[in-house]
C-alpha cells in the first residue's frame, strides 16, 4: 500500500548556548561516529514545537497535558452551569475516573496561602485530553447529574453501560491536533492511548563538540565602593554546533487520528493539511528555551530539505557518522551542505527511492548553495503551501 510519509531535514547553527540540559546543568551530548557532539533531546524540541502552536493554532484546536485535569474539567462544567461550583470538582472527578479509568486523589501537599480546603484532586501522571473532550466531558457532566446536581446522581447515571460508554467514547474522538501528531497514553486504559503521527529525532551536532564553562560574577548594587569582592560567583555550562534536525510525519497515521473534516464546505482532507502546515513552521522555526536568557540563542535553520516518501522515512544523519571538519576559513555550515548534498542522490539512487517531484529545499546564504539540486527552491511561506496543497491532493485521490 502506497504511504504518504514527510521527511523534514534541517541544518541549524547554534552558538554558545545550554538548549537542554542534564540533571547537572550540562548540555546533553552524544557519541556518535566516535566523538562527542552536542544533543537536544527530542522531548525538547517537541515541547518546543508545541509551544509553538499556541501561536499558529486556534485554542479550541489543541490539548491540555497535565495532572490538573479534574480542575480543568471542574471550570469547564461551572461555566456551564453556575450552580454546580460547590460539587464541580466532585463531578469533575468521577467523570475523569469513569471516562479513563484512572484514579484521582489529593496529591497530599499542604494548600497554599495557608488555605484550609484540601487540594484538588489529581491524576498519578500527566493527562492529554483535547479541549474539545474537556467540553465533552463537562456537558456529560451537567446533563447527568440533573436534576439534583449531584456526585450521588451523576454516578447512578454513570452506572448505565450506554452513558459509560458515552463518556469514554468523549475522550476517544475529536482529539487536538497536538494529540494526533504526538500521541497519548492513557496508563489505566490501553484502548484509548493514541499513536503518535510524529517521529522526532534527538538532534545531533554535526562534528565534535566540547562543553566549556563561563565563570560569572555578580556585583550587588548597595555595595560601598571601598569594600571589594562579588555579591555572587558561579559557573554556567555550554557548547555550540552545527545541529542536524529531523522529523517524520506519517500523514496518514495522522488523518487516522483526527478523522475527516467535518464543517460544512471544508474537504474531507482539510484538518490534516492544516496540522501538516502547522508542523513544518512550528517544527522548523520553534527553539527549546533552555538558559535563554542568558545566552539569547535565537537562531533559525540555515537550511530545510522537506521529502515526501512512500514507503517508509529515511534519515540522513549517516551523511554525518564521519565528524564534519572545519572548513578553511572557520565554520561547519558549508562543508555539512557538501556532504548532504553528495550522500542524498547515492542513498536515494541505490534504493530506489528518488523522489525529484515531491523535494523542496528551504536555505539561506552561499554555504548552502550545494543543496539546491534536491528539491524545488522555495521560502518557508512556498514550502508551506507547497507541501499542504500536495498532501491535500493525495489524500482526495487516495494516492
């Protein structure tokens, strides 16, 4: 059966920074071909792309992961009835336990400002459930536990197979858009985990790379002039590198997940091309934000290569298992684009897997010239376009 896969390839330039780092404070690194070079972990650049979202994506279309559920299901249900605040959380509870088949309890920490009401109830691990469910969940809420408005009549109601049924089936449909492409796992309940769409690579340093140290001073501002010496003294761990990035979308995993369109004139296809294009620019233009303050690392990819596949994805972090050199007047960028340039033809060629018409290539300056043979040129806004109306037209002719 033929698939419809994007591979997403990036090169970006990183410069002192600590995007990600261990439970010491050091940047994560990796031995690969031998050396060490600099990571980011692909959670990072997940949480990233996600946040991201948040400014691409209407709010109704993404997900709330957190263990906080039963008070975000408890604002939705007094929103809709505001008699119901005293008992909100106690419903919001059942209805968590009942659609998911997980425990809530009082996580056991003291209230805060001195509060003498308990703390919320909360789930044991993080919960990922859509807006949209949320809203689900607070109407079944509402309506079952009418007339009285009560925990005592909502769980009679609950007790009936076809309103459970109903209310699990409200966290199994209509999922965001970041839970299509990430996934979910629901411990308690195996059938309503989600497949992720997305596979994330850890993104990894091109050459090697050594972490350093900055040694920094603090002066404190009401010091007299005549008494000398720091306010505070520290360390701060960091590298810099020549990242290589990738990500791959199984489009069709994804349109699994989030079903057809479903507004009127909207094509069946319309909800995927919309999460695909909001991928690609989050993913693409997103940066973890580890230390960033005090290094201000903002910087974008020097080059994109975007590849519809087939069959199956393909990395081409081989082209880099051979640490890259450093070129002769400094720098790692243009020798990185010759090697990609050169690996991706002899790997596309040797299996088959050439795909001319559907290639794009996104870059910036001279040392990216070598790329421009794999793909169509384009900016980001073309890519964009590009790749949405491609994946619109493949899904409406089944493809």
């Amino acid at each position: 059966m033929t698939r419809t896969i994007l591979d997403i390839h990036i090169l970006q330039t990183v410069p002192p920074s600590n995007l990600n780092r261990d439970d010491t404070g050091t940047p994560k690194s990796a031995v690969f071909g031998g050396v060490r070079r600099a990571r980011v972990s692909s959670q990072a650049w997940k949480r990233a792309t996600r946040k991201a979202f948040d400014d691409l994506l209407p709010a109704e279309a993404l997900g709330v992961r957190t263990k906080k559920v039963v008070e975000a299901l408890a604002e939705r249900i007094v929103a809709r009835d505001k008699s119901l605040d005293a008992v909100a959380l106690d419903l919001a509870a059942k209805m968590i336990e009942t659609a998911t088949g997980s425990k809530v309890a009082a996580p056991g920490r003291k209230p805060k400002n001195g509060a003498d009401a308990p703390a919320p109830p909360e789930s044991s691990y993080l919960m990922f459930l859509s807006r949209r469910q949320l809203d689900a969940l607070a109407e079944l809420a509402v309506t079952g536990s009418a007339p009285a408005g009560d925990v005592k009549t909502l769980d009679a109601h609950l007790k009936v197979k076809d309103n459970k049924a109903s209310a699990k089936q409200a966290v199994d449909t209509r999922h965001s858009v970041d839970i299509a492409l990430f996934g979910r796992m629901v411990a308690d309940s195996a059938d309503l985990n989600v497949e992720a769409a997305v596979q994330v690579a850890h993104a990894i340093g091109v050459h090697k790379s050594e972490i350093e140290s900055d040694y920094y001073t603090a002066v404190d501002d009401l010091s007299p002039d005549d008494e000398s010496g720091a306010g505070m003294i520290g360390t701060v761990d960091f590298n810099s590198a020549t990242l290589y990035r990738y990500a791959a979308v199984d489009v069709d995993e994804l349109q699994r997940n989030l079903g057809a369109g479903l507004q009127d004139g909207e094509s069946p296809s319309a909800p995927v091309e919309k999460a695909v294009g909001a991928f690609l620019d989050a993913f693409i233009t997103s940066l973890p934000t580890g230390k960033i303050n005090t290094f201000g690392n903002h910087t974008l990819p020097a080059a994109v290569v975007v590849k519809l596949r087939e069959r199956r994805p393909v990395s081409f972090v081989g082209a880099f298992e051979e640490p890259v050199p450093q070129g002769a007047g400094g720098g790692f960028l243009r020798e990185s684009c010759a090697r990609l340039a050169a690996y991706v033809p002899e790997l596309e060629r040797q299996y088959g897997i050439e795909s001319t018409e559907h290639s794009w290539v996104f870059r910036v300056g001279d040392d990216t010239k070598a790329l421009a043979p794999l793909g169509s040129g384009v900016t980001l806004k073309t890519l964009l376009r590009d790749v949405t109306a491609t994946v619109g037209r493949r899904l409406g002719s089944g493809a």
